[in-house]
C-alpha cells in the first residue's frame, strides 16, 4: 500500500512540472559511412530553462534506426530523462532551392501563355471586324467596279495576314504548353521527394538551473553506403603496382549531407552478429528402389573434373585507423554529399605494391597466356572485395576483381592476357592407346604442349595442366612421366613453372595410364 501510495504521489508530482517544448534545428556535423548505412552526428547548443524542458530537434531522416540513437550531456546540470524518435508530418521544411527553380520557370512559361493568348484574341477581333465589313454597303453602294476590287485585295491580304499570325502563335502556344508540361512533372517529382515526412528528435530534459548545454547526437540511418573501386597501374613487368583505392559513396536519406566531415569504415554494423550454433548431424539411411521390371545395366563410374583456375596522379585525402573490427578513412577535406542517390567518386589511399609478375596458362581450357601480378603480404593494405579497372604500359586493359577473402599469402591480379605468348596443347598420339589385359583394360593417354615467346624479353611463365584423380579402387590412375612439372597427388594437378628467353620455344609432356575393369563404363579419364 505504502509503494502505491508514494507511486500516485511521483506521478501527481510529475504532472504538475510539465514539460515546456522548444523546437531547435540541428545541422548534420560528421557522418561515418558504413558498406552499408551510415551513422549520423549532430552537435547542438541551447539554453536550458529551471526544471523540466522538452527539446525537439527536427529535420530528422525518417530512414532512421530509433534503437541505435545515442545522446550525450556536456553539462552535469543537466540530466536527459527520455529520449525518443518521432515522424513529423506537418513540419514546414526549409524551401528546395531546385524546387525554387522549376517554380520560376513554369511562372515564366504561363505568363508567356497569357500574353500569346492576348495576342490571339486581338487577332480574332480585327478578324470579325474585317468579316462584318466585307458587304460594301449592303447592295447600296456607291463604289466603283475597280474600287471594289481594291477593296477586296486589301481584305484578302489582310485576312491572310491575321490567319498567319494567328497559326505562329498557336504553334508557339503548344510548344510552351509541352515545355510548361515537363517542367510540371519534373516539379512534381521534386516536391514528391522533397516534402516526405522527417522526423523529431524528442528529449525530454532535467536542469538545475538555467545554464548552456551541448548535446551530441549520434544515429545509424539506411539508404545510404559505399563500395570500393580500384584503379591498378603499372607501367611494366619491372615496376611495383601502384594501387588508387576510392570509395564510391551514395546515400538516399531524405536529407542532404551539407560541408559534413565524412569517415569511410570497412564495418558492416547492419551484418548478423549472432554466433553460429552447430547442430547435431544425424545421418539416416533411406532404402534403395529397383525398378524390376528393367534390365540392370552395367555400373557407370563418373570421374569429376577438378577446377583448374585460380582463384595518375593520386592525391592523399584520408588518415587511416584500424580497429578491432573494421578499418576506418577520414576525409581530410569536408564533403557535400546529395540525398539524390547518384555516387560520389572520394579517394581514399594510394599504395606501392611489392609485385612479382609471371604469366599463367591453363591450355587446357584457353591457349592464351594471362600476365599475373602478385602482391606478397597484401593483408596490411585494408583491402576489400571490389572492381579493378586494370592499366597496363600506359593504355587500360579491362577490369577485374580484387577478392581479399582468400586464405593464401599472395593476392593474384589478373593484368590481361599477352598475345605474343603462343602455347600449344596437343595429344601424343604414339603414347595415345588402349588394350585390355585380362578382365580390365588399360589406356595410356599422353599430351604434348608448345610455348613459344614472340616477346623480344625473356619470360616465366606457369603451365597448369591435369590427370584424373581416381576414388574408386576398381580405377587405377598412374602418373608416368611428368617432365619438370610438379605434382599433387590429392588434386591431380600439375605444374610447370618455366623460363623462356626471347624468341625461343620450349616444350614439355606428360603422360599416365588409367587401368579399371572392361566391363564398366568410365568417364572423365581425359
């Protein structure tokens, strides 16, 4: 009874000390884009009254994340007691400058209209005029035969004239109407954008006394991120890559991101941080159904095939930190960045990547020779996954993609292939045969490739080549001659790495033998 009692007594207390409301219009001070969102801060100063105060800070994105608001005090006077997001549907905004624009021109065009419209009407009474004094008299007329003829030119001279007119004027009328039309609907979808409802910041607010107070307001918005895009230079197979690595920032908030400090982060916070739970794994055995009323066929083994492919001027403008989770650029220079959603071209670093260069090919799939930079302990560079618009010896090659996410020391960019590589694959057709011994049959299957380098410098060059790997013990797969390849048994690959001088051809071959029973069919053994 006694905790109901001094319950009622809090409340009655807190009614009587309402809140009085003050509306204060904040400005956007820095954002930090995210790969996806973007958190908002915003730093306000006001003068709290006595007592209890309610703030309102308006011209909120209504893309906000309510959960993710965060305020702090800078004055110890002052308490916040709630604080809260609410849509505002009935505040005026400030007025949309190309909104402004269209408004003007669409006045313009109708003002021309009406004078193009008093024309024409002017046109139409010297019109009637003429029209209701054409009778010469009604029969009683004194005139001349050639006096009237007179009379009749000038009529039809001057008809024709006002008819003329008259067809300029509505042809500029309908220009001016279809321009008035586009501009209208163009007007429209402005204002459509424009006067979506924002949002309020409500805080409700204790003082002791009256004193200044500075807020700082932070948020998580969506409809707004980046991704990045890499500009890769070399100037030749003897120089380090130079890597340009910018940010591509959008945001379609409902608010304009206006003279705003900008920090570019490689977090992720709209991601599942949720840790994986493993399940048990129960394996269940279905029974197997024969259709008896077909001819059992002979066992078909299938021999999958193993993937063979492998996985200007730049100006300083951000401060690099890392952390614990992501990596963050501040911009040095303040931003202006639309809510119109269109990208925003920012760089961010500039690198020297320590490069070694050899030329890869898998003849296998594609005769041609693909030139490979690699880049040697590239985790320290804060890369992530994006596109790469490739410039090789001063002209651009095409673009490709920077896969940060793999486990390997190196990081492999493909700088396009090289047409004064020619390599040839080929079976060997003395070492191609077939023969059965006994129950099983035995092929021997052997091929030859050629590399010739047209390039007036020397080259190394990769060949990647394969045999089958066998996972039945009816099939028995040896490897008899690889030449200075090497060898993975588990993968069945097969690797040449060799040193060609200019001009020159060199050739290597490998070959092996398959051994499984006759009556089986086997696939995937070349």
């Amino acid at each position: 009874m006694k905790n109901y009692l001094f319950l009622l007594l809090h409340l009655l207390f807190l009614s009587l000390h309402t809140f009085g409301q003050t509306e204060i219009s904040s400005k956007i001070n820095k954002v930090k884009v995210f790969t996806q969102n973007a958190q908002i801060t915003r730093n306000i100063s006001f003068t709290t009254t006595s007592g209890n105060q309610e703030i309102v800070l308006t011209g909120i994105s209504t893309y906000i994340s309510p959960s993710s608001l965060q305020i702090q005090f800078s004055n110890s006077n002052s308490i916040l007691l709630s604080a809260k997001y609410k849509k505002n549907y009935l505040l005026s905004k400030s007025n949309n400058k190309h909104a402004e624009n269209l408004q003007k021109q669409l006045e313009d065009l109708k003002d021309e209209l009406s004078w193009l419209n008093d024309k024409k009407n002017s046109l139409k009474g010297m019109e009637d005029i003429l029209n209701k004094n054409q009778d010469l008299g009604n029969g009683n007329s004194s005139f001349t035969a050639q006096q009237v003829i007179q009379l009749s030119n000038s009529y039809e001279l001057k008809y024709l004239e006002i008819r003329k007119r008259l067809r300029g004027l509505s042809k500029k009328e309908q220009s001016l109407k279809e321009k008035a039309a586009n501009i209208q609907n163009q007007l429209n979808e402005v204002n459509a954008a424009f006067n979506k409802p924002s949002g309020n910041i409500i805080l409700q607010i204790a003082s002791k006394t009256s004193n200044i107070v500075t807020i700082k307001c932070k948020y998580m918005v969506s409809n707004a991120g980046w991704y990045p895009i890499y500009d890769i230079r070399s100037e030749s197979v003897k120089k380090n890559i130079q890597l340009n690595y910018k940010a591509t920032i959008y945001q379609k908030t409902g608010v304009d991101w206006e003279n705003v400090s900008v920090i570019v982060s490689t977090g992720n916070p709209s991601q599942n941080n949720n840790r994986p739970i493993l399940n048990p794994l129960y394996p269940i055995i279905y029974p197997r159904i024969i259709d008896e009323n077909k001819e059992m066929l002979d066992e078909v083994v299938i021999v999958t095939n193993t993937s063979l492919t492998k996985s200007n001027n730049f100006v300083k403008r951000t401060q690099i930190s890392e952390n614990q989770l992501s990596v963050d650029f501040k911009i040095l220079n303040k931003q202006h960045i639309n809510s119109d959603g269109k990208e925003n071209l920012i760089a961010l670093k500039s690198y020297e990547l320590k490069t070694d260069y050899i030329y890869h090919s898998v003849p296998k799939l594609n005769k041609s020779a693909f030139l490979l930079a690699k880049i040697s302990d590239w985790s320290q560079y804060n890369l992530i996954a994006g596109k790469a618009n490739i410039f090789f010896e001063g002209g651009f090659v095409g673009t490709s993609q920077i896969n940060p996410q793999v486990t390997s020391n190196s990081l492999l960019i493909s700088m396009g292939l090289d047409n004064s590589i020619v390599i040839e694959r080929r079976s060997i057709k003395e070492f191609t045969s077939s023969k059965f011994i006994g129950a099983n049959k035995k092929e021997t299957i052997g091929y030859e490739f050629i590399v010739k380098n047209k390039k007036s410098v020397p080259i190394k060059i990769e060949i990647l080549d394969q045999i089958p790997v066998s996972q039945n013990k009816m099939i028995q797969i040896v490897l008899e001659e690889k030449g200075s390849a090497k060898y993975s048994q588990n993968s069945g690959e097969l690797i040449w790495t060799m040193d060609i001088n200019a001009r020159q051809t060199k050739k290597e071959r490998f070959i092996y033998t398959v051994k499984y029973p006759k009556k089986q069919l086997v696939i995937g053994i070349k």
